[in-house]
C-alpha cells in the first residue's frame, strides 16, 4: 500500500502537491480516531455526569499522549488553536509573565514566522525591547551576536527549530543554553521540527515550544505549547479554568485526540518516511539544477529538513512561477503560506543577504506523504518550460 492511500485527498489524477509544508491532508486514521466525539462521545469535558466523563477520559488521554511524543509532562501540555496561538502564548504570555520583574528584553531572529514576530513586535509596544539577531548567508542564527544580546535583562529568547521557508535547521541545543545561563526563558517555534528532527523536551532545555496538528496528518486548528514545569506564563484570553488556565475556554476533545493520533502516527513512520524525504527532495534538487543550471538553492549549505526545497530562477517572479506551475497541476508556495500572492521580497531571504530580485522570485516546494517518484519525474520534465513560461509572464525575456 503506498504511503500515501492512507490519507485523505481528491486531486485530479495529473495533479502534483508539493506543498506539504503549508498544510497536509488529515491522516485516514486520525479522522476515524475524531469522529465519536462529535457524534455519540459528544460530551463537554467539564461537565459531572456520563457523557461529561467520557470526554474528560478521553481528553486527558490525548493530553498524556501529546505529552508522551514530546518526552514531556501530562501538565505540561497546552492545547492551542494551531501553530500561531502556541506562538502568541509562548512569545508574549511568556514576556508579559516576567517583564513586571526587571526584565524588558525579548529576543528573537528576522526569519521566524509572523506569528512569533508580531508577538515580538507587540512585546515592544508594551515597553519590551526588542532584539533581532543578526542571520548568517546559510540562514544560520549567528551565535556571536546571541552571545552579545542575550544578557541578564532579557525575559525570553524565541528562535525557530526549522524555518518555514528554507527549511534551514538552527542550533537549538545552543541557543536554549545561552539563554538559561543568561537566566532568560526559551521557546522555540518547533511547527516544521515535529516529526522531521527529534523533539524531546528531555534533552533539549528549551521552555516552551510550539506544534501545529495540520503539518503531520491532523486537520487545521489543533496545536499545542510545550510550557515546562514552573514557567512563568501569563494567559492570553480569559473566563475559565481551564488547561490550568492558561487556556481557557471548553476544551476540543475531537481535536486533541486527533492532535495525539496524528503526532503518534508521524514519530512511529519519522524514520523511514524521512529517508524517503530526503531522496525525493535531493532527486528534485540535482534534476532541477542539471536542467537549469542558474537555479540559487536558498540554504543549500547548511543543515535542513528533508522535505523542504527553497529555489530562486533569475528573471522570474514567485506569482509568475507559481502561475505557470499551476497551469500544469502543481501545487508550490512563495514560501510562509500566510504571504501566498505577494511578490515582495521574502523577509527570510533578505535577512539571509539575498538580492530583492532573487528574493522576489523564490518558490518553495515541499515533498511529504503523497508524493511518489512519479510525481517528482514530472516536475522535472516540465520545470524549463514552467521557467520559460515564467520569465514571459514577468516580461524579463
């Protein structure tokens, strides 16, 4: 059975998806998992009787097994919305939590997704002071520079595991030891870590971290914030005491158990499906730069998950790329899908030094469960036309 029969998708029989990183189609047996729970399990969580506990099982289940993939704590589970709420608590609840204490700075880096950015930049206008670290060309965080920001004034240090967009890995490890010897809180924005690298809360200090069910088989809406035993956070919203109150509100039993089934599924196949990754993803990447050799593979040099391939043509446009892919059936990004449209230069790819022209025409495709060999020998027969077709719509040739 290939990998893929098990997950839910309709795309016309040409079609080629290699948007994995935006979003993936909810896992066959995640759905199967939910479905009891909006019809005869479907009892509110915080109610007494029958139908109340039955929920109440089963959303502690679901909590102890998030817990579980996460090497973490049953109470150290935050249930979210999905990846931009986890953020939002994490970066400013964990700001908020300790700026009354004497401690104004919060730091992050000018790659991270605008979830965790606009929470920085919200921080600031809160009377935070606001910090980015300086990028390195690979799109590595220079650890130089975290040395000299991270000080004793700073209250959190947010760095992404796997940035969106390159897919370029940061030293994770490093930067939360930075930050605890500095006596700082850190989180991590872990959404394209989970089930690619190993996230084990056991052996990386980090403090908060945050996942997003709809990039491993979940459906969109479900996610959740790692907050370690004894963090400060203070909650975003308010009304109940729920999640320890730190998230109130009545609680998505469906959700989380598809949350733990998804995440369960995802590390049990991480291994093989990997490696598996990574041949097609490198396969795309050496046919697309013998066929055309002017191709500027963003992160090449540096360490990056196996299901992300970031590539600029000169004389092209992202929209133009992403048209002309479309009209043959293949699904692409620009890169964050929250930017889809816009032909500005990537605020990833600028802070790496990358040109505006060569930013404005970066295009991400993203391998995962439903794509085959097939679908990677038809991109690469039609990718000089789809850049022919390109460089037309821009009028650069």
């Amino acid at each position: 059975m290939p990998l893929g029969s098990r997950y839910i998708s309709h795309m016309p029989p040409a079609s080629v998806y290699l948007d994995h990183a935006a979003t993936t189609p909810v896992r066959a047996e995640v759905l199967e998992a939910m479905l009891p729970y909006f019809s005869a399990k479907f009892g509110n969580a915080s109610s007494t009787h029958r139908w109340g506990r039955e929920a109440r099982a089963a959303s502690d289940a679901a909590r102890e097994r998030i817990a579980a993939c996460l090497g973490a704590q049953p109470d150290e589970i935050c249930l979210t919305s999905g990846g931009t709420e986890a953020d939002n608590l994490a970066v400013l609840g964990g700001w908020r939590a300790q700026f009354g204490g004497g401690r104004p700075g919060i730091v992050a880096t000018p790659i991270e997704h605008k979830a965790v950015l606009q929470a920085v930049h919200q921080a600031a206008r809160e009377g935070g002071d606001e910090r980015l670290l300086r990028i390195a060309p690979s799109g590595h965080v220079d650890l130089d520079n975290a040395r000299a920001h991270i000080r004793d004034d700073v209250a959190i240090v947010s760095v992404m595991w796997v940035n969106n967009e390159t897919g370029v890995v940061q030293p994770i490890a490093e930067l939360a030891a930075l930050s605890k010897a500095a006596g700082a809180v850190f989180h991590t924005d872990a959404v394209q870590a989970f089930g690619k690298l190993a996230v084990d809360a056991r052996t990386v200090p980090f403090d908060f971290l945050s996942v997003s069910g709809h990039k491993f088989g979940a459906p969109k809406s479900i996610g959740a914030v790692f907050v370690r035993r004894g963090t400060p956070l203070t909650p975003l919203f308010f009304g109940g005491t729920q999640d320890r109150g730190r998230r109130p509100g009545t609680e998505n039993v469906p959700y989380a158990v598809a949350l733990a089934t998804a995440m369960e599924f995802t590390l049990r196949e991480q291994h093989a499906e990997c490696e598996r990754l990574r041949t097609l993803r490198d396969r795309l990447e050496a046919s697309l730069l013998a066929r055309v050799p002017e191709i500027v593979i963003h992160g090449r040099d540096a360490e990056r998950v196996p299901h992300i391939l970031h590539a600029s043509v000169p004389g092209t446009d992202s929209e133009s790329m992403l048209m002309a892919l479309d009209l043959q059936g293949i699904a692409a990004s620009s890169g964050s899908a929250c930017q889809s449209g816009s032909v500005t230069p990537s605020h990833v790819l600028s802070a790496m030094g990358v040109s505006p022209e060569l930013g404005s025409a970066a295009v991400r495709m993203s391998v995962g469960k439903l794509t085959t060999d097939a679908d990677i020998d038809r991109v690469v027969a039609i990718y000089p036309d789809v850049v022919r077709s390109a460089r037309a719509m821009s009028g650069a040739f």
